[in-house]
C-alpha cells in the first residue's frame, strides 16, 4: 500500500469462497524467496470471499529494505488453485515525513525579507515505527525551487534562512541523498508567506472643473508612499491614466513616470464629461501597494445657440414669440426648454412663457403666445447644464397694445 509500505494487499476472484492465500516475496536482487505470507496472517479488508481484497493483519518484518517482487498461490472452496508470479510487488522502504514546519514571520517587507524556518525530520519504517532522521539532507523551497540545503541533527532537528522578494509558498522537502537506510521523498505542508506592502495614494487637482467643448483641461498629480516619517513623494513610479464618466466608459489619457517630487502633469481634450481614473504600475515593485485615484468631475459643455428669433404683435393682441435653436456640436438635449422673457426696458428680464422645442428639419423650433399689452422687449433663452453650453437669443423690441 502506497501509504502503508509494511502492508501487503491482494485482490483476488473466484466462483466459489477463497480459502487459502499465500505471498511468496521474492528478492529481485538474489531472485531467491525471502519471506512467505499464509491465509494466517491475512485478513479479507473488503468485499466478499468470492470477490475481496485481503491485507496482512500486521506490518511485514523484512530482513532489508527493498523491493520485492510478489508470486501468489490461492485456493478456493471447491480445491481449485491458481499461482500467478509476478502478480505484484512490494516496496519496502522508509518514508520520509515532516513535523509541522514553523516560520518565525507570516509576512516580508522591504527591510525584512529574511525568514527563519525550522522543522524536524522523521523516518516512517515499514513497520510503522516513526523516529527522527539524523544526519540527512533537507531542501528548502521558496515558491518551489531549493534556495537552500540544510542538515538534520541527532534529533532530526533543521533550521534554516530563506530570503524572499515577493509572495511565496516555503516548503521543507526530502530528496533521495544517498545515505542509510534508502528514504523515500517526503515534503511537509507548505507555508504561505505574504508582503506588508507600503501604502500609496494619488493626490490630483484639475485646471478647470467645466469646459467648453473642445478645450483642455490640465491635470496635476502627486503620487506619495508612506513611510515612518509620514507620507513623502514617490519617485519614478509608472502608471497609467483614463478618463471618463464612469469605471466601464473610459479612454486612455497615456502613461506617465513620477518626477523627483512625485508630481506629474497631462493635459486632455476630453470629448465628453468625466473624471480621470489613475493606476499606480507596481509589478517592479511587490513591496508597493497598487494603489488608484480619481479626480473630480470635469463637465464638458457642448455649444448651443439660437439661430432665429422673433417677436411681434398679432392681430389678436397677444405676443407672438418663435424661434429656433441649434446645437453645432453633435449632441442634443433629450429635454429642449426655451425660455420666453421679458423686459420693459432691456435690463431686468422675466421669464413669461416656456416652450419645448421639436426637430422642424432646420433646427429645434419653439413658439409661444404671450398676453402681455406693455411695450418692451423679449427675448429666448437656454439654461445649460452639465453637458451644454446656456445660450440667449437677440432681443427683439415689440410696442404696445394700441
């Protein structure tokens, strides 16, 4: 049994109850028979005396290690018999087996990369006895390559430093050495050790909050690390920078290196509004942490304007005010309210009538009749928001009821 070296197991299948098993062991060395294993010593493990797997009672007691090739003879109730050479073979061997592996850290920094691990070193003999290996060789593993190769003293007692440069798994390994007894590979349950990375953060402004579609905008950063003596600027630190209105919808805006300071400065024509996403590039650097930033929002105005406006009397006596208004910049408005105001002398101005405009075919028309019999002066007026441009119309004077 690959977990048990001492035990012997045999399968075997007949029509009737099986009633004699016998193991012969056979030295491939000398060829000649070693030891001899009766129905005695076996017991059936599992199935049933017709179809079953039958194992030695107790753990073989070999003269020498080795492995032994097996020749059976089985007999079942009716008398028939069958001996089958080479029906198996086994391996009789110590197995290497590793006590809890102890590390003095659970984490490296920048200034701490060294670990300490220690461990013991066992020998699992076939016959089940366990005892400390002395004198033999342990391989160290970090992140599964043998950085180091050490001894076991007389209790099978090992210790060793390792040093680390990023997250990595230590393991305590054996690997045949030559020495005596012949120990088969063991390794020991493996240890993850992590990084305490240093903290970053992204401190970043722009040159205008709102602009105009078309324009630029400035964006300034300074890319810190915290230290001991509080936070203080990173630099030569790659990165990378987005812009738009959410985490999904973005363009990139380039890359860019800290300077000495740890500030770096872009400029952008964003084409829409939003705000600029950063990324700190770490994979130099395990030590650091991948930070982000973001900056405040930047609205982008379209333009709008009014392309036609008038005002005048109507044979009624109302006010008739109409106009159109465009927007050159791609974009509309999913809601278009015009204002109508209204001045009695072109300075203070009230807003006397609202009007959505609709697509006519050359521009968003709008119209509304005004009760109004003062003379004065109306204007139309667009209120922007946070993507367009606000806009007003030229006054047209209009006289008084008559």
């Amino acid at each position: 049994m690959s977990d048990d070296l001492g035990t012997l197991q045999i399968s075997a299948r007949s029509r009737a109850d099986v009633k004699s098993i016998t193991a012969h062991l056979i030295s491939y060395t000398t060829q000649a028979e070693v030891a001899e294993v009766g129905s005695k010593d076996f017991r059936l493990f599992s199935g049933t005396p017709q179809d079953g797997v039958w194992r030695t009672k107790e753990p073989l007691k070999l003269p020498e290690f080795g492995s032994y090739r097996i020749d059976v003879d089985v007999t079942d109730a009716d008398g028939d018999h069958v001996r089958q050479q080479s029906a198996g073979d086994l391996a009789y061997y110590v197995v290497a087996q590793f006590g809890e592996l102890n590390v003095d850290r659970s984490s490296i920094d920048r200034e701490h990369r060294d670990v300490q691990v220690e461990g013991t070193l066992y020998g699992r003999w076939p016959t089940r006895e366990v005892k400390p290996l002395a004198a033999r060789h342990v391989d160290i593993d970090v992140d599964y390559w043998t950085q180091a190769t050490v001894s076991t003293d007389r209790r099978g007692h090992f210790s060793a430093s390792v040093r680390l440069d990023n997250a990595a798994p230590i393991q305590a390994v054996f690997r045949l050495d030559g020495g005596t007894p012949s120990v088969l590979y063991g390794e020991s349950e493996s240890v993850q050790i992590g990084v305490d990375q240093v903290p970053t953060r992204f401190t970043a402004t722009v040159s205008e909050t709102g602009i105009d579609y078309g324009q630029s905008v400035t964006l300034n950063v300074k890319v810190e690390q915290k230290t001991a003596d509080g936070w203080v600027p990173l630099a030569g630190q790659s990165g990378g920078v987005l812009f738009g209105p959410n985490g999904s919808e973005t363009d990139g805006v380039g890359q860019f290196t800290t300077a000495d300071d740890g500030t770096f400065t872009m400029d952008y024509t964003p084409w829409q509004g939003g705000y600029f996403q950063l990324a700190l590039n770490t994979d130099g650097d395990p030590f650091l942490q991948a930070s982000r930033g973001t900056s405040t929002v930047v609205h982008v105005h379209r333009a709008s304007k009014f392309t036609a406006f008038t005002a005048s009397r109507s044979d009624t006596g109302q006010v008739n005010a109409e106009g159109l208004i465009d927007f050159p910049d791609g974009w509309s408005p999913a809601t278009i309210l015009v204002d109508i105001q209204y001045s009695p002398d072109g300075t203070e101005w009230t807003t006397v009538a609202t009007d959505e405009a609709f697509w006519g075919g050359s521009g968003y028309e709008f119209a509304a009749d005004i009760n109004r019999s003062t003379a004065g002066f109306y204007r139309a007026v667009f209120s922007g928001d946070d993507n367009f441009q606000s806009a007003t119309s030229q006054s047209v004077s209009v006289e008084a009821l008559a």
